[in-house]
C-alpha cells in the first residue's frame, strides 16, 4: 500500500512538472512555434532540393521526416529550460520535496509532448507534399519511442549546457552523438512501414530504439541527478 | 528547547577560496537567528546549504533530526527558502504559481491554503496577476506566500529587506511574529544594521566561514 502509494505519487509529481511547462508553453510558446517552424521549412526545403520519384520517395522522406524533427528538436531543447533560469523557478524546484529524477523525467515527459505536437502536423504536410501513404496506427508505433529517444537525450543535454556560456554550440555537439542510434531506428523502421505491408518488418528497429531508451533513461536520471548535485 | 536545525563541522570551498570553514549552528524551536557578514563572506552559501541547493564539501546538516544528505525530502518539506531571487515563473500567475508549488509539497486542500497565504500578506486581490506584470515588492511577497504555504518549521530568509518598501517591511515583521508563535524557526541573514524584526534575536557573524557571536 505504502510502495503503490509513493509511486502514486511520483507520477502525480511528474504529470504536475509536465503540466506546468504545458502552461508556460501556451502562454510563452517559447518552444513549440519555434520547433515547428524550423522542422517545417526544414521539410519544405528538401521538397524543393529533393526530386521525389515514385521510385524514390519511399527512401527519401524517412530521411527529410526524421532530419527535420532532429534538428527541430535541438532549436527546442536550447530553450526548454528558459522559464526554469527567468527567476530562480529551477532552484525552487530543487528545494522542494521531490527527487530529482522526478524533475528530469517530468521536463522529458513534457518535452515528449510538444515533440508529439510538432510531428502531428508534420507528418500530414510530409503526406501532402510527397503524396505517401502512412498508417497512423504503425508511424505511432514507430514514432513514440523515437520521439521518446530524442526527448530524454535532449532533455539530459540540455540540462548539462543550460548554465554554459556557448549552450547553442555545446547542445549539438553532445546531442547528435547520442542519437545516432534512435535517428537509424527510426528513418529504416519507417522506411519499412511506408514500403513492407505490415509493422512486423520494422519491429526489430523499434525494439532497438525501446533499449536505447531505457538506457537512456537510467543515465539520464542518474546523470542529471550528478550534474545538479555538484 | 528542542533543536530543529543542526550545523556540524560544514566546510565549503570555491576553487581554494575557503568560504565555509568547520561552522556549527544550532536552531531551537521558536528561536530567530539573524547572520551578518560583509559580502562575499559566506552568509547565502550557508543557506544554499541548508535548502540542498549547494552541496558541502563536509560537515552535517540535520533537520528534525533526519540527516540532509540521507533523508532529501523530509527535510525539504520541513524548510523553506526566501533568497534573491523569488523562485517563481513570470508567465504564471500568482495563484497557478503557488498551486504549483503545493503540488509540489503534495498538499491538500490547495485552494484555501493559497487563499488563505495570499490574504496574510496582501495578495488577495492580486491572485490572477502574471507575475510579469508585479513589482518587486509584490514579487517577493509572492515569494513569501509561496515559503509559507506548507507550513515549514524552519524559514530560511535570505536579505529579506531588500527591495521592500517601509509598508512591506512593517508586514514582514508582522508575517515573522506569526510564524515563531507558532514554534518555527528562522534564519535570516543581512548586512543591515537595522533588520525587521524588533524581538528577541540571536545576533551572530560570520567571518572567515566561522560564525561568532556579534554583539552589535
């Protein structure tokens, strides 16, 4: 009872961090517009440099789909924690009750969120303009540990540059490295759902993406647990 | 008197400047202790110390008698911290701001205790202000609301007369009255000469990250 209770509460904790940066961000929008913006003339412009075939979209719109949030997710984390350094807010989250694995975690639920926004009104204007067919039911299931990846590593390297004076150089550098496995995962697993009839195909990919996600996760917790101690 | 908060041997150091050096401190039930010391002589990183914001290099911090390093959150939910900067988001408001943190506390009966916090120290008919939009002194009474809100027995008052008018700091006073009658404790620190507070304080100063006593 005590142990359901205390988890109870660490993800009642979670979801009140996540919920709170979902407020800030529709009244500051100060990472969605500006994500979405970038991934979306990202895709634009590789509509234009790009001549798509019939034979060749399958291989290239994986690549444009997943570059495009890559480097939209980064112009993102370089200021997911703006409102946390305003007025002190992020050393108040450090004096309250909570652990601070619990912070980490409710800033990459959050940040999940948003990255998920971002790629519902991506992937209907990829549709568009390349003329392809998508299962929702399957690019979910490819695009949520993905997304999730990205979302932890970000939010790790994030926290690690957010007090350097050269954030916007340091983030890349530490982010892209880190990825590289989530970024392959995902462009061949929807690659295969675009061009293979069933999931099956691509589960090898997702279950791949799935480890580095745990791995991540627990390095990223206790990693960022480190940095804020010190 | 019971000790609410215990110092043994703390050191700190930045870089090879020694800025907290084997201090002790006891705090009792009721008791309100005011630190002076010159800039830069250690005064916020003693209560960056005691609220877990800074880690020490040695030495013990105990609070209700649970050790800080080994018991975090207990002792987190038994202090609050007031300090420079006031711990708040400008894009909220007052009341989604002090929502937050007694979410974070895991309060109950959030509604009422804001309500009640922000009619103690004149917030009521501010509540649904962005904190963008408040004062200075405004924003720090927030910061107030927002330490007062789980009830702590230990406050932690960073220089809290600064940037409070004649007005505010009358209020102030009153706020601490209140809360050491009802068995708190508080550490202020101040390189003011006049603080305020007019009641029984314990005058200490810190030197060479060693507290003496300071007559004044």
């Amino acid at each position: 009872m005590t142990l359901y209770r205390s988890v109870g509460m660490y993800f009642y904790h979670l979801f009140v961090i996540a919920r709170k940066d979902f407020l800030l961000e529709i009244r500051s929008k100060d990472v969605i517009l500006p994500v979405f913006m970038f991934s979306f003339l990202v895709v634009v412009t590789f509509n234009f440099a790009l001549e798509a075939t019939p034979n060749t979209v399958n291989l290239i719109v994986p690549g444009i789909l997943w570059v495009s949030m890559l480097f939209g997710s980064m112009v993102g984390f370089n200021r997911v924690f703006l409102s946390e350094l305003e007025l002190g807010a992020f050393q108040g989250l450090l004096t309250s009750p909570i652990g601070r694995d619990v912070i980490f975690l409710g800033k990459v639920l959050s940040n999940l969120m948003f990255l998920v926004v971002i790629e519902a009104i991506l992937v209907p204007v990829l549709i568009i303009l390349f003329n392809i067919t998508l299962s929702p039911l399957d690019m979910i299931c490819v695009s949520l540990p993905a997304l999730l990846g990205l979302s932890l590593s970000g939010t790790l390297f994030a926290a690690i540059s957010m007090n350097m004076r050269a954030k916007e150089v340091m983030l890349p550098i530490l982010f892209l490295p880190a990825v590289v496995p989530i970024i392959l995962g995902s462009v061949e697993s929807t690659y295969l759902i675009m061009t293979e009839a069933s999931l099956h195909e691509s589960l090898k990919w997702i279950i791949l993406m799935i480890i580095f996600d745990v791995v991540y996760c627990v390095v990223g917790a206790v990693g960022f647990t480190m940095i804020i101690e010190d | 008197m019971n000790s609410l908060l215990e110092v043994e041997n703390l050191t700190k150091s930045y870089g090879r400047n020694r800025v907290i050096d084997n201090l002790y401190l006891s705090l009792s039930s009721g008791e309100i202790v005011i630190i002076r010391g010159a800039n830069g002589s250690g005064k916020t990183t003693l209560l960056s110390i005691i609220s877990s914001l800074v880690s020490s290099d040695s030495g013990r911090v105990k609070i209700l008698g649970n050790d800080l390093k080994l018991n975090p959150h207990i002792c987190r939910s038994e202090l609050a911290f007031v300090a420079h900067q006031p711990f708040l988001y400008s894009q909220l408001t007052v009341r989604e701001n002090l929502e937050f943190s007694a979410r974070l506390h895991s309060l109950k009966d959030i509604n009422s205790k804001v309500l009640n916090k922000t009619s103690l120290i004149g917030l009521s008919d501010r509540l649904d202000s962005k904190i963008a939009t408040l004062s200075h002194g405004f924003i720090k009474r927030v910061a107030i609301a927002r330490a007062l809100l789980h009830d702590p027995k230990i406050l932690l008052f960073d220089e809290p007369e600064s940037g409070l008018d004649r007005e505010s700091l009358q209020l102030f006073e009153e706020i601490i009255t209140g809360e050491l009658a009802k068995e708190r404790s508080i550490l202020m620190t101040t390189h003011s000469p006049q603080i305020p507070y007019q009641g029984d304080v314990r005058n200490l100063r810190i030197t060479k990250g060693m507290l003496v006593d300071d007559p004044l």
